[in-house]
C-alpha cells in the first residue's frame, strides 16, 4: 500500500503540470504554479481519496507540500480516534 506522501504526490501529478522530483515537502503551491481552481481540486481529491475532511481555515494555512501532509495525517488521525 502507498503511503500517505507518496498518494499525495499522485494527486499533484494527477493535477498540476509538474515533475515528481518537483513535488517535495517544501515546495510551496506557488512553486508548483497551482492556481486557486487547482487547489481546490487537490483538497476535493484528497478528501474523496481519504474520506476525511479538510476545513476552509484548515485549508487556508497549507502553504506547502508539506503542510498539505501534515493536515491530511492530522485529519486521520482524528478520525481514527472517533472510530
């Protein structure tokens, strides 16, 4: 089974016009040309991907590759916890 960063990256591929070596946990979205459409396609799919959900100011502090990780992590980490 894929990981969690390596799933992420998909997404991105599947989304922006960039190189797997591009996509790395400190890229920003800015870096990797995402436009307001595309961003709000990776988090729909991320969502849909993991079944969890991402809130609009969640949303808003994911500056980077990373970031969009760290919140998806926390985001099933919490729901594990309800299960």
């Amino acid at each position: 089974m894929a990981t969690v960063e390596e799933q992420v990256k998909e997404i991105l591929l599947s989304i922006l016009d960039v190189k797997p070596e591009e996509i790395v946990p400190t890229a920003t979205l800015m870096d990797l040309n995402a436009t307001s459409i595309d961003i709000v396609e990776i988090l729909t799919a991320i969502q849909n991907t993991f079944d969890v959900n991402i809130t609009e100011e969640e949303a808003q502090k994911i500056r980077t590759v990373g970031d969009a990780i760290d919140r998806l992590k926390a985001a099933l980490a919490a729901k594990d916890a309800k299960a």
